[in-house]
C-alpha cells in the first residue's frame, strides 16, 4: 500500500469498523477549519487547501494516517550485499540478494503493544519504541528504508492529509 487512494481506502474502512467510526476526526478537522476560518475571514480554505493542510496541527490524523500504514501496508525492499557479512545466524556473500519484510517490523508485539490491533491513537503519544532493552528508530517503514526509500513519500502524505480534509 503505497499510494494515497489505497491509504485513504485502508484509513476509512479500518475506522468505520470501530464503534466511534469517523467522527473523531471529523470532530478535529471540522475544529481546524473553523479555526483556519476565523483567522482568515472572506477566504475559501478550498482555494488554500494545501497551505491549510502542510501548517495546520492534527495529531489525531496524522496519528491515524501512521497507524494504517503500519497496519495495512506490506511493502518489500529488495537489497544487494555489497560486502560478505554475518546477519541473524547466516552467512551472506557480495552480490546476494536479500528481501526485507518491512511488515515484521509493523507486527513485533516486542515493538507495538497489542500489534495486531488497528489504534488509531497509538502514535499521539510520540514515546520510544524499544525492543530488548533497545530503541527501534525504524519502527514503521511504508515508504522503505535506507538507501532505497519510496521518492514519493511526501507528495502522498500531503495527498493523503488533503484527501481526508
């Protein structure tokens, strides 16, 4: 699930089977638009949308928007060994190739609490991921990761952010 269509399906089918459904996020963006209204009197938001939906705080969405790549999206990163190394207990030589299964990560119960549930406030918190003892800095990857990540990555979260508004 790398596009904003699929996120955008993924993000309202996931809530609409909670029993709140939409409307905290309804409730949020309706409150920002508002907001956004009474600092710019006479202007349509729709002729600002994109400056309105890059300034403007949301945490509830943007915390939503996370969550359903973590839980939805099933990207693979193909990677070339550049140079023999010992990863995991096996042996790998220059020129193999190794699959990285991003949603392993987006699964770990030792990373997320409760992984297999969908929880659409997981990241308001903003707090550490840890996995034995350790912090996990890649502890949601939709986009890829390392040297090789999805170029469109900022363009779809703002059409992402936008499609929701």
């Amino acid at each position: 699930m790398a596009n904003a269509p699929d996120a955008s399906y993924w993000l309202i089918t996931l809530n609409l089977q909670r029993e709140e459904g939409l409307q905290p996020l309804v409730d949020e963006i309706d409150e920002a638009v508002t907001s956004w209204k009474q600092r710019n009197p006479g202007q349509r938001i729709e002729d600002h949308l994109y400056e309105f939906v890059s300034a403007v705080e949301l945490p509830l969405l943007a915390s939503t928007i996370q969550e359903t790549l973590r839980y939805a999206s099933y990207g693979i990163s193909a990677r070339r060994v550049t140079e023999p190394l010992e990863f995991g207990g096996y042996r790998f030589d220059m020129g193999d190739e190794i699959m990285c299964l991003p949603r392993l990560v987006h699964t770990d119960e030792e990373i997320h609490e409760n992984a297999s549930e969908y929880d659409p406030r997981r990241y308001m918190e903003r707090k550490k991921l840890c996995k034995d003892g350790k912090i996990v800095p890649n502890h949601s990857m939709p986009w890829g990761g390392g040297v090789s990540m999805c170029g469109g990555r900022s363009v779809n979260s703002s059409i992402s952010r936008s499609l929701k508004v």
